[in-house]
C-alpha cells in the first residue's frame, strides 16, 4: 500500500517535522517518539483515507492541511539552507544594502 497523503509520502512528511522540531532543540530519544507517534498518526490517515474509513467530507480538509504543513516545512528549510549556504560561501564578507544597491563589505572579526 502507497502511504501518502494527497500526494505526499508519509515518510517524507515525518522526517520534515522530526527535523524541524530538531532545529527547535529536540534531542535524542525524543526525536525517536516523535517519529514513531507521527509515522503511526500519519499512516492511519493515509490508510482510514484510502479504504474510506474517514468520511469523504473529512479527506479534502486533511489532504489540505498535510500539504500546507509539508509545503511550510520545504520552504521554510529551502530558505533556511540557502542563507546558510550563502554565509558560508561569503566567508568574512557582508552584505549592505545601501539605496537600492548591494555592496560587498569586508566583514569584522
């Protein structure tokens, strides 16, 4: 059985949560019951949708959230990485808008 709400994989959507409450400081054990409790939630959404154990009036709602909560996640760790990935390329230099224009700055140590 494909465990996916509306069109997400389960299993992508349990790491993307686990990972960002690990960026809040969960650590350890924890991070392992989280994903437990969330892999069991997710999976019996997934299932209770497709064999039609949830009311169809339930699906579109839930389908909705899952994929505002994974498409919030992707996006927010896509911008999270690129300004990581530009601080480090720029090394010891800073970026300073001044009127519009960007300026490189040598930055202080």
């Amino acid at each position: 059985m494909d465990f996916a709400i509306g069109g997400v994989a389960v299993v992508a959507l349990v790491v993307g949560i686990v990972e960002a409450a690990k960026r809040f400081g969960l650590k350890g054990k924890a991070c392992e019951g989280v994903a437990l409790a969330l892999g069991m939630v997710f999976v019996a959404l997934a299932y209770g949708m497709a064999e039609g154990l949830i009311p169809a009036v339930a699906t579109p709602y839930i389908t909705w959230a899952v994929v505002a909560i994974f498409g919030g996640l992707a996006i927010g760790f896509a911008a999270t990485g690129h300004y990581d990935l530009l601080k480090r390329l720029l090394g010891p230099f800073d970026l300073v808008e001044l009127e519009g224009e960007v300026e490189v700055v040598e930055g202080e140590e």
